[in-house]
C-alpha cells in the first residue's frame, strides 16, 4: 500500500489489529479524561488500564489471524490464559447461573423454549441470539473458575433475582478462604442506591488496592 508495509500478527497481514490497538487508546484517552487526583479515581485509572493493555496484544493476534470470523465462543478460553497473570479479582454479582439456566432454556426465570424455533429469545426487549444459548450448551463457568488460584474478592445484593446470591455463595465455596464476600442486603442486580453503589466500590477497591499495591 504505498510502500507502507502492512500490519502483521500471527503472520498474517491485516488492519484488524491495528483497529484494536486504536481502539484501546482511545479507551485510555477516555479514561483519562476523569483522571483526578484522588486515590480512589488515581486507582481505577491504573487497574482499568493495566486490564485493559493485558487483554490487547492477544485478541488483537486473534482478529489479524482470521477477521472474517467470529471470536466470541474463544473468550473464555483467552480469559483462562489471562487468569494465569491476573493477580486478584473482583467480582460484582456474578451470574454463571445464566448459562446453566440456558442449558434448559430458561432465562431469568422466562421460558425461551422457542429460541432454536424463532433463532432467538425476546427477554424484556432484549434480543437473546441463539448462538448464545449454544454457547451456553458447552460451558462451565464454575469450572473455568476454579482454575484461578489467586485471592477473590465478592459482591453481590441478597435481593438480586436476576442472578441469585447462591452464585457467589458458590464461587465462595470453590475459592474458601481465598475469597472475600461482601453481601449488600436489601441490594438487587443494579445495586439501585447511592449507599448500595459506594458499599460496593469500597469494597472492591479497598481488596484491589490492597492485593495490587500493597
């Protein structure tokens, strides 16, 4: 192209991977935009950065490698090998019973046994692909999570319906003391209160800066 030699990753030439590289910039740029001096926005600042940069170089090789394809059933497998780097996570009403619901077509508790008939599932407005639901046919999020051997840190509102507390009761168990467990009471999904939100903030910001700053 002009004498430009194109980008490569993986060996194979594509504009794809530059795209994602710009794209990561920009969403840094973004970021520091609200960059305040404050701990507690000078911390979000550096932990958004560092995870998103830690994501970039292998779904940037993923899409230069083939484009054309649809990479979203391998994110699972690239967030196992990101695990390995990943020092602490914090996890805010996590809701892998979503996809084993799936596995019986149910969703949230609505009945979409009609998504491989119709090609897709009308959840509240929400339009649920049927690649989706077989995607959720092979996973096991408790499982994949079991591979992480770091500290965890959970929360989740003891009036969530859309994802029950019994998923963070589970990961609990599977991380034992490993984790941290902060049940918000009287919270549901969206953590609908200024109070709920700040529980939730400090709480995971007070386990990250304390497991990645010291």
């Amino acid at each position: 192209m002009n004498g430009v030699p194109p980008l490569e990753f993986a060996g194979v030439s594509h504009w794809a991977a530059l795209a994602v590289l710009l794209a990561a910039g920009a969403c840094i740029l973004e970021l520091g935009q609200s960059y305040k001096k404050t701990v507690r926005n000078r911390t979000t600042f550096w932990l958004g950065a560092a995870c998103l940069f830690s994501l970039v170089p292998d779904l940037a090789a993923m899409l230069a490698d083939e484009p054309e394809k649809n990479w979203t059933w391998m994110l699972p497998l690239h967030f196992c090998s990101v695990m390995q780097v990943v020092c602490a996570l914090s996890l805010w009403c996590p809701a892998p019973d979503v996809v084993y619901n799936m596995k019986h077509k149910m969703l949230c508790g609505v009945d979409v046994s009609d998504i491989e008939e119709k090609g897709y599932a009308d959840y509240e407005g929400l339009r649920v692909g049927l690649g989706f639901y077989q995607d959720a046919l092979e996973l096991d999020p408790y499982a994949v999570a079991a591979k992480f051997t770091k500290r965890v840190n959970l929360v989740h509102g003891d009036e969530d319906v859309t994802a029950s507390i019994h998923c963070s009761e589970r990961y609990k168990e599977i991380y034992g003391d490993r984790a941290e467990f902060l049940v918000v009471h009287g919270a549901e999904h969206r953590f609908k209160s200024c109070a709920f939100r700040a529980a939730r903030m400090d709480s995971a910001l007070a386990f990250l800066t304390r497991e990645l700053l010291g």
